[in-house]
C-alpha cells in the first residue's frame, strides 16, 4: 500500500493496521466508481489517477491522489450522495464499512484522519458534497 496524505502522522502500527483490512482497486477511464443514491459500502483512497464528482448530472469538482471518496455514505448517510467518474485510468485503495469500524478499536488515529476527510462535508450544500 503506497502512502496516502490523510494518513500521514499515523504511526506503523496503526498503517499496519489499515493494510491488513485494505484491498486494492483499479478502474478504467471512463469507468464508475460510484452512483449517486446507492447505498455506499466502501470508500476510496485514490492513489493515482482523476475522477469527476456528479451531483444531479453537474460536475461538483475533480478528485485525484490523495483524495478520499465514499467517505459521506460510509462514516454518516449510507447513501452516495455523489456519482464518481473516471476520467483516467484510477488506483485506490478499498475500505469497506465494517473494516472501518474495525479501524475504530485497533487503529483509532487511522480512523480518525479518516472522519476528518467527513467534517469537509458534513453540513456542505449538497452540490459540493462528493462520496
């Protein structure tokens, strides 16, 4: 697992942890990562590549490496609240729900810069939001 920003300060211990439940991931250019109003079961640690970010149709903004997506439906709302395009080919890293919950106990720095990547969105209009 390469290094991500937001887990920058997070000690071996607690990265070790994260790569034991982390999974690998890679979609085309072009390809789907998310649609909006589906349940979200995973976030994204994007490590290379861009993406758009849709809310109703209207691009909201690009993500890129270093960018976590997902975050909104798995940490608070359960739904995606964004539609995520990929506009190159895109390598990230796969958190499902129950591994972050997971992180909670036995990585709880990892879990925290994690809910950070949230408070950006929590009371965002809608049109900003992305997950």
């Amino acid at each position: 697992m390469a290094p991500i920003a937001i887990l920058a300060g997070c000690s071996d211990q607690e990265l070790d942890a994260v790569a034991r439940v982390a999974s690998e991931h890679e979609f085309g250019g072009g390809e789907t990562l998310m649609s909006e109003g589906d349940f979200g079961h995973s976030l994204f640690l994007v490590e290379s590549g861009s993406a758009d970010v849709l809310v109703h149709g209207e691009k909201v903004r690009e993500v890129g490496p270093g960018d976590v997506i997902g975050e909104v439906a798995v940490l608070a709302s359960g739904r995606r609240t964004a539609s995520v395009i990929a506009t190159s080919p895109i390598r990230a890293i796969a958190l499902f729900k129950r591994d972050v919950w997971r992180l909670e106990d036995e990585a709880p720095e990892a879990a925290r810069h994690l809910r950070t990547a949230l408070e950006g969105h929590v009371g965002s209009p809608p049109a900003a939001s992305e997950d």
